[in-house]
C-alpha cells in the first residue's frame, strides 16, 4: 500500500464519521402531523441561513468528498 492511498484511505474515514454525526443531529422533515397540516417553514431571517439550512449544506458537501474521496481511493489501489 503506497502512502497516498492510506492518507486517502484516513481522510475517507474522517469524511464517514462526519457524515454519519451531521445526519444523526439533523432533525426530521416530517414531525408527525405539523409537517402535513402547517407546511414547510423556513427558519431563514433576513437572508441569513438559519441552522438547519447550514448542516443541509455541511450534509451536502461532506457526502460530495466522500463520494470523490471514495472514487480517488478506488483508482489508487493495487490490484
């Protein structure tokens, strides 16, 4: 295994475990009957994205460099 790989190999676990502590703190879309009845409210004030908006975000990029992170430790192993 050459050094590239297992640093890739680190940081592709280091993206895992953020992903999976970014989804878990997130809370659902659908809370039972408020979801249906009340619609989606945006937490959002003066053009400033409120929390939710800002791990949505976080959630997105992190699952983008663990999908290229992943497809960079694939091409770098030896077969």
């Amino acid at each position: 295994m050459n050094i590239i790989n297992i640093l890739l190999s680190i940081v592709q676990v280091l993206l895992a475990l953020g992903l999976i502590f970014i989804v878990s703190i997130q809370t659902t879309k659908s809370e039972g009957l408020s979801g249906t009845i009340g619609g989606q409210v945006t937490s959002s004030f003066k053009g400033k994205p409120g929390f939710e908006e800002r791990l949505n975000d976080i959630t997105k990029y992190l699952g983008i460099g663990f999908f290229v992170v992943t497809v960079l430790v694939a091409f770098t192993m030896n077969r």
